[in-house]
C-alpha cells in the first residue's frame, strides 16, 4: 500500500486545483465523475487516517455535522451597504461629482471625455447574499453574513460545502490576512430544481433566487447545504493586512482571481459617463443569460486610494454606486382568485388574471403564495394589480394600485373550509426560516375529501411515481364519474374487476381497455421506493422515499421502525435523557442511520405511519399483490473490509483524539454499528478516559474492551 500520507496531500492538492480551475477557467482539468471518485477516495483516507484531519479538506464540501446554531461575530471592517439609484440623472450627478473630487474638469464635456486621472470599474449586481470571508496564512478561517454590517452570523459551515469559495489560497506572496467579500447565490436552474422539489413534498416553494439562497445559508445541516449547489462571487475586500497588494479594484480582482476566487465575468474599466452607460446597457442586455440573478450594475473608483480619499458616509462608501435595473412589472387586472386543493390537503390561492406581457410570456395566472400574503398586499378581486417576475421565473403579483379600485371590487376571504368537500380547515404557522411574509397554511384534513383524493390517484400513477401505462388524469377524471369505485390506492387494483363496466365509457375501446389492465398489473412490482414516493405523504418525496428504500427491507421493516430510526445522525448529538425519550428501548440506542428524513419531518412521516389509516393502505395494496419490499437496500457492512465492519460497537469515556460524534462517523464509514449501550450483542467497548458503568457491563458481559491507544494503532494500521 502506498504511503497514505503522501497520497492524501495529493489528493487534496489535486482536488483543490481541480475545484479552481473549474470556476476560475471554465476549463476544467479532469470530469465530474473523475472528480467524484478522487473525492471518494479521499474521503475513505481520511476515514481510515483520522489523525491526518483537516477542516480545510476539499471533503469539508460534502458536508459535516449539523451545527447547533449561529454564533454571531463582529466585522474587523464594517460591512457597509451601496447606495442606490434608479435613476439616470443621479448617476449622472454621481459620475460628475467623482470626477470632481479627483481634479477633472468642471465642463459638461469632462462628464463625457473623462478624465485620465480616474476610471470607473463596472460589473453585474448580483441578487445574493453578501459574506465576508476572512484567510489567515492562506488558509480559510470563516465566513460571516453581512448582518447589521458591523456584526454578522458564522456561516463557515455553509461556506466551506460552496465549491467556488477556495479553502486554501493558490499562489506566492498571499498576505497573512485577507478578508474577501462577495454574494452567494444560487444558480437559476437550481433554484428551479428546489421549488420543484419543495412542491412535490408539500413545503412553501421560496419566493426567489435570493430568498432560496439565504434560506439555504440558514441550514444547520451542511450535506442539505452541500447538495444545493451555491456559487460565490468575490467583489471586494475587508482586512487586507498587505497595502501593497493591489492599487485599485481591477488588479485586486485579478489577483484574487489567480489565488482561486471567481470574480465574476463582465467587469469593465470605463473613463466616463459614456463608457458607465454602455456597459450599463451591455449588462442589461445579456444578464437573462446569466446563471445568477442579476437587478443592476455596480460602479465604483477603481483606484483604492481614491477611494480611501472620498471615504464613506455612515452607511455607505462614497465611491461606489449601484444603478437597479428598474423591474420587469406591469399593471393588470386580477380577474378572479381560486382556491385550489394539493394531494396533501395544502390549498393555495391562485390569481388569474387578464392577460398581459411581461419578459417575453403571455402571464395570465399568478401565484398568490398563501393568505398571509393576501392579507398584507390587501388584495380585491376586480383590483388593478402589478405583477413582477420574481427572480426572472415566477410571476408574482407585487402589489394594488389602490386608487383604482372598482366598486365592485370584492375583498379576497380566505376560506374556511375545503372548496371541495367542506370540511373545516386547518391553519398551520410556516416554519421560522422561511420568509416573514408567509403567514399560514390551510389545510383540508379530510381523508375523503375528493379533490385530495383525486390529486393523490393522478400522483400515484404519474410517470415518475407508479408509472401506470393508461391511467393518465383524463381516464382518472372520467372513471370518476362512473360507479367504479376509484377513491383509493388499492381500487386502482381492482379496476380489472370492472373491465365491462369500463368498455362502456366512452373513448375506452376494447384495446385502451386491455392496456389499461396490464399496465395496472405491470406497476405492482415497481417497489416500496417508487410506492413511498407515490402515496403523496407529507415530507416524502422521490428522494426521501429512495433514502428510506436504502434503509429498511420492506414496508413492515419501516412501519415498525421506532421514530429515532428515521431522525438523521443529527441525533447522535442529542443528550442521552432526550433519546432514551425518543426511543423507550435503551439498548437500541445509538444505532441512529442516515435515513433522509430531517428531524423536524421525521415525527410526522413516524405519526402517518403509525396511523391506521396507513395500515389499511398497506394491507389493501399487499392482499392485491402490489410489492411492498425494497429494490434499493444497501446493508453499509457489506460493501466494506476492515476490522470493525459488521460489528456492534459502543464508545464510552472522554477521547484525546476525537469526539465521539467524530469516532462513531468514521466507524461507520468502516461499516461499525455504533450503539449507544453495552448489551449480549455488543462486540467491542472503547472506552476513553474515566469511562463508568459501561466499562462495568462490559466487564460483566465478556465484552472485548479497548482503549485509546489499541483504537489508534489499529486505525493506523488498516
Ligand atoms: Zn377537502
């Protein structure tokens, strides 16, 4: 074997480089897939050596342990906000005022030739989050959100998953302290790919790019952070311990861009009025092909001692202006709202409105979010409204033009009970991270309510789902209508039962038919994952349906799970007195696996399980033959050789080397079951210093006991 120290400092080095060319060069030195698997062994190394750790490995990006909360840290340079204008005229003051103060002429005409002595560097205002990023010898220390500018919260662990945020600096003459400044954002088409997914699991989809984005830096969980895919882009500079490292913002930006930042593209250097406005027009013209969200142009004095001279007001630099794009947003008329019923009971108002043209389509329905949001806007049927293009993608409608309210204008009521089948609703708070604006969730709570019903079935069969060839939406609504029973998973089953009944209908001929019947037949072997995912649960997604496919064997292994078996590893961190309380079974404790439920949602998967609505569901589908067992299993002892693979593990007492959090991740890698207690099953016992009663049942039991140093040895060896 080759000498695995020398083989993870490559790694690392590789991967790092790998990792900067890809955002710096848009030419990268080798394939994602190729990067993955470098990662891959990377990460196994580093499992197998734990004295090598580095939290400035390239696999710090995949995501460690959920942090507990925010610590909030104070700027060593104020983060100040820029200025803004909307307006061309201001611009125009603006340009001619720093023209001024650095000695040019007073005459219109300087406006437009400039000057020698100043130039104005311009580039994209991307709609992010603002991070300050501070390096010491190179080395990423944290990354702090701009908060009230003078002190912000720690996000380092959001930031080190951001794969344009490099962890170690490349280059000579790198200055011991750097603090680097930018937005995170998040990519259009990604932004596209979380709302998909939040619909499809019954959660608020996010407002817009930005809101998503700090959504996601708000995490505690860094893998859900990781597989977001954030991008940076690093515009300026907080403490800069070397003054000599650059003379103004365009060779700053150069340089940081050679130690493996992303500046950015666009970025013009321009003597006048004339050149501000060009490239204003120039960036207003390609920003909808760029992967951010973009509402403006930032300007600034290139030359940093210029800009030291002008200095800042309290809240803002004086050498530095951004003009807004003014927002794509046209007035119509909100001609009706409709209160439309999901297959998890959700309703959502919908606005349909006249038809009007907004960044090149035809918009002619809005969503209207939820009724907080109605409420706040204070919004009337028959109202003259404006409707914006959140972020570019989704219409919204942004606000009332008050004083053209018809009379007949009438006041949007949220209702009180299903549309559909008049059951009383129930209100729901929205989680705390999402947006302030959404206040309430309305939800039909009726099990037989039709229009939920209705959804569910046209889920269940749809192509991603179930995928059952001939009972599209239409075949669903027009059996619907007959006396076939269709009002649960299990009738589908049934519908052969009914094959006379069903040449009957119209447009059904005896071909659509047989079909229909062979392909109802030919989903029963789809699986408990393709299952899950179909039975419109509440947080279970395609995803989380597959991590759970992984996790357990079949439909009874799941339903019979204890509700700590579906919390994520975040459980590992919880206090002993507050998993025995979760758990009740003290000697499966610690067995805690990475099942994709989050430990907010996992109570609620757990409670539907338990219900006996669910048991009827499982049992009616299992009588028809439909397969309840897992494609996907993965048994983590397999696939792996090492010492401890397949064995019961328990670590106890206080660690030199590790916490036991960390000990027991790695273990696992190694494919160990760590338990939380000693019991007949247990292999072997780590015990640390000062090691209790554990020790003593161990003892008692004939349980093999080793200490740190055994720990060691042995990890160093294999
Ligand atoms: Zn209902």
């Amino acid at each position: 074997m080759s000498d695995p120290t020398k083989r993870i400092s490559e790694l690392r080095t590789l991967l790092t480089r790998a990792n900067a060319a890809y955002y710096q060069d848009a030419a990268p030195t080798m394939s994602d897939s190729e990067f993955d698997t470098l990662l891959k062994e990377l990460a196994e190394l580093e499992a197998l050596h734990p004295e090598l750790h580095d939290s400035n490995s390239p696999t710090a990006r995949v995501g460690g342990d959920p942090i507990e909360g925010f610590e909030t840290l104070p700027h060593a340079v104020p983060m100040l906000s820029i200025d803004n204008t909307y307006n061309e005229d201001e611009l125009k003051q603006w340009v001619d005022r720093m023209l001024k103060n650095t000695g040019g002429s007073e005459s219109e005409s300087a406006l437009f030739e400039g000057s020698p002595e100043i130039g104005f560097a311009c580039e994209p205002k991307i709609d992010g989050v603002a991070l300050s990023i501070r390096y010491e010898q190179g080395r990423f220390i944290r990354a702090l959100t701009r908060g009230d500018g003078e002190q912000g919260d720690d996000v380092s662990h959001a930031a080190r998953t951001i794969r344009s945020i490099p962890l170690t600096l490349e280059g000579d003459s790198i200055p011991d302290i750097i603090e680097i400044r930018g937005e995170v954002y998040i990519p259009l088409s990604e932004f596209l790919r979380i709302n998909e997914a939040r619909i499809e699991e019954g959660d608020e989809p996010f407002m817009n790019p930005r809101n998503a984005c700090a959504g996601t830096l708000k995490s505690l969980d860094p893998k859900a952070i990781a597989s977001r895919k954030l991008g940076f882009v690093a515009h300026g500079r907080g403490e800069l311990s070397d003054p000599e490292f650059a003379s103004g913002h365009q060779e700053f930006c150069d340089r940081i861009s050679a130690m493996g930042f992303d500046v950015g593209e666009h970025r013009t250097l321009e003597t006048n009025l004339k050149g501000v406005l060009s490239s204003i027009q120039h960036i207003d013209a390609i920003r909808h092909d760029l992967q951010y969200a973009t509402d403006g142009v930032v300007i600034r004095v290139d030359e940093f001692a210029q800009q030291d001279a002008m200095g800042t007001t309290s809240k803002s630099p004086r050498w530095c202006i951004a003009y807004k794009f003014p927002a794509e947003r046209k007035p119509t008329r909100l001609l009706r709202v409709e209160h439309q019923v999901g297959k998890t009971g959700k309703i959502t108002p919908r606005a349909t409105l006249e038809p009007v043209l907004l960044a090149g389509t035809t918009v002619s329905h809005a969503t209207l979010h939820n009724y907080g949001m109605i409420r706040t806007r204070d919004l009337h049927e028959q109202d003259l409204v404006e409707v914006e293009k959140a972020g570019e993608i989704i219409p919204q409608v942004v606000g009332v033009i008050l004083d053209q309210r018809p009379d007949s204008a009438t006041q949007i009521l949220p209702p009180d009970h299903c549309p559909a089948c008049d059951a009383p609703l129930e209100i729901e708070p929205i989680e705390a991270h999402e947006d302030p604006t959404l206040e309430t969730t309305r939800r039909c709570m009726n099990p037989e309510c039709p229009a939920q019903i209705r959804e569910k079935l046209v889920w269940f069969a749809g192509r991603k789902q179930m995928d059952i060839d001939g009972l599209g939406e239409s075949t669903i609504d027009q059996i619907r209508t007959t006396d076939i029973p269709l009002n649960h998973f299990a009738d589908i089953f049934d519908l052969h039962k009914h094959r006379d009944a069903l040449l009957e209908l119209e447009r059904m001929g005896e071909k659509k038919v047989d079909n229909l019947i062979a392909g109802i037949e030919d989903s029963k072997s789809r699986g408990m994952a393709k299952l899950l995912a179909g039975m419109g649960i509440r947080h279970v997604g395609a995803t989380t349906a597959k991590l759970l496919a992984r996790r357990f064997r079949d439909i009874d292994e799941l339903r019979s799970a204890a509700l700590w078996e579906l919390m994520p590893t975040a459980v590992n961190t919880m206090s002993q007195a507050k998993r025995e309380e979760l758990t009740g079974s003290k000697d499966k404790l610690g067995e805690v696996y990475e099942t994709g439920l989050g430990a907010d949602t996992a109570p609620a998967v757990h409670e539907y399980l338990q219900s006996r609505a669910a048991s009827d569901t499982f049992d009616q589908l299992k009588q028809r033959g439909v397969d309840l067992t897992s494609k996907d299993i993965v048994d983590p002892s397999e696939t792996i050789e090492s010492p401890f693979a397949g064995k019961t593990i328990v670590i106890t007492g206080t660690l030199e080397n590790f916490t036991r959090t960390q000990l027991s991740d790695q273990l696992e890698v190694m494919g160990a079951k760590v338990s939380g207690s000693v019991s007949g099953s247990t292999d072997l016992l780590i015990a640390g210093e000062k090691a209790g009663s554990k020790r003593t049942k161990a003892e008692s039991l004939g349980v093999e006991i080793w200490d740190e140093d055994t720990l060691m040895e042995t990890l160093k060896k294999s």
